[in-house]
C-alpha cells in the first residue's frame, strides 16, 4: 500500500527526478525574485511576489506529486508522520519559548515592534493564511528543492545551508514591509532553515518542518501581539 499522498507510484528514480525538481523549485525561486524586485519599484510593491510564492509552491508541489508521483520523493508521504510530527513538534516548541524570550528581553531593552507586520496580519486579517503560508514554505524550500539537492548528491551539509540562505534571502523579495522587518524575519529563518533541513533529512518528511515551522510562526503571533503588552 502506497504511503504517500497518491496512489500513482512514480516510475522515475529519485535521482534521475532530481533535476527536475530543482530546476522546477529554482526558477520558482528566481521569477519571485525577479517579480520581487520589479514590484518594489511600483505600487503594487511585493504582493504580485508573494501571491506567485505561495500560489506557486503549492502549485509546483501538486504538479510533480500528481502528474509525476513524484509524492514520495519529495518526502509528502503519511510514512513515519508520527514520528516526523513528534520530531519537528519538540524542535519547534523549544524554538518557540527561545525566540519569546530573546523578544521579551529585545522589547525591555527598548526594541521597536514590527508594527508593519502587526497592520498586515490584523488590519488586513491575513493572520488566518499563516497555515497556507508554511506549507508553501516547506513545499518548496525542503520538499522541491532540498530533496532535489539530496537526491542530486550535494553534501548534506551544503544542501541546508542553500536552502536556508535562499529561504531567509527570500523574505526581501516577498515581504511587503520595510527593510528592517524584512531582515528581522530573514533572521528568523535562519533557524527555521537549519533545524527545518536537517529534521526533513532525518525523517525524509516534510511534516517534520511543516510543524516545526507552524510552531514558529505562532512564536511570531505572540512576539507582535502578546509580549509587547507584557514588557
């Protein structure tokens, strides 16, 4: 019985689809980018980006698992969840309290909130696609590209940090804020790419990052909305 989200096996190795998922997920990657940086210069500033990041991850994913079984590859597989969930849960609840302390000690010190981010997420209700938001991510970063990088035969080492630079870089060309809330959450993803990598390699599961992630930006909630009101 198939694990994995479809059940179309796929007739392609992981290898040889290797190349196919990266040049997929790069040129994703790039035309965000590329969308990015001409969006900045115009009113419509990062958003048409951001909608092509999250629509095109997703869209990308769904196109290589359904037409090319490409599901288990790609580590979008029920196989270990448990595990995978359990792994990336814990992780991700002691980045949790880590970044909320760190917060409430930058906030006492006198840091400034992200108050763009606050305008975004509550003044436009976007707070409610953040789940939509992770899965993109983690399609994308760790199930397209960085299983791509593996499956390839980059170092393991050297596949997360790619994957992570190119996703904490990423905040620049989709965030639609200013510059110092970009590079606030490019920080962020720093550990979030880190400990994201290596939990998908382990586990060969996307889940593992996608609750990893999701724990993070519930960490995130509560540094906009909950710690400044308590310093």
């Amino acid at each position: 019985m198939s694990h994995t989200l479809s059940p179309q096996m796929s007739a392609i190795s992981p290898r040889s689809s290797a190349h196919q998922r990266l040049v997929s997920g790069f040129a994703l990657a790039g035309s965000v980018w590329i969308v990015g940086l001409i969006g900045h210069f115009t009113p419509l500033a990062e958003w048409p980006a951001l909608f092509l990041y999250v629509l095109g991850a997703i869209g990308v994913t769904l196109l290589l698992g359904v037409r090319d079984g490409l599901w288990e590859a790609m580590w979008v597989t029920r196989c270990g969840l448990g595990r995978a969930l359990a792994w990336g849960g814990g992780i991700g609840l002691a980045l949790l309290v880590i970044d909320n302390l760190n917060t409430f000690m930058y906030y006492r010190a006198g840091g400034a909130p992200m108050a763009q981010m606050e305008a975004i997420l509550i003044g436009m209700r976007l707070v409610f696609l953040f789940p939509l938001l992770v899965l993109a991510e983690e399609f994308l970063w760790r199930g397209v590209i960085l299983s791509g990088l593996h499956d390839a035969g980059f170092n393991r080492h050297l596949a997360v940090a790619l994957t992570t630079t190119a996703y904490a870089l990423n905040h620049f060309a989709v965030a639609p804020v200013g510059m110092v809330e970009r590079a606030m959450m490019a920080a962020m993803g720093l550990p979030i790419g880190i400990a994201g990598g290596y939990l998908a390699l382990k586990t060969r599961s996307v889940w593992a990052p996608v609750a990893l992630h999701g724990l993070t930006m519930i960490s995130m909630i509560v540094d906009i909305f909950v710690i400044p009101r308590l310093v």
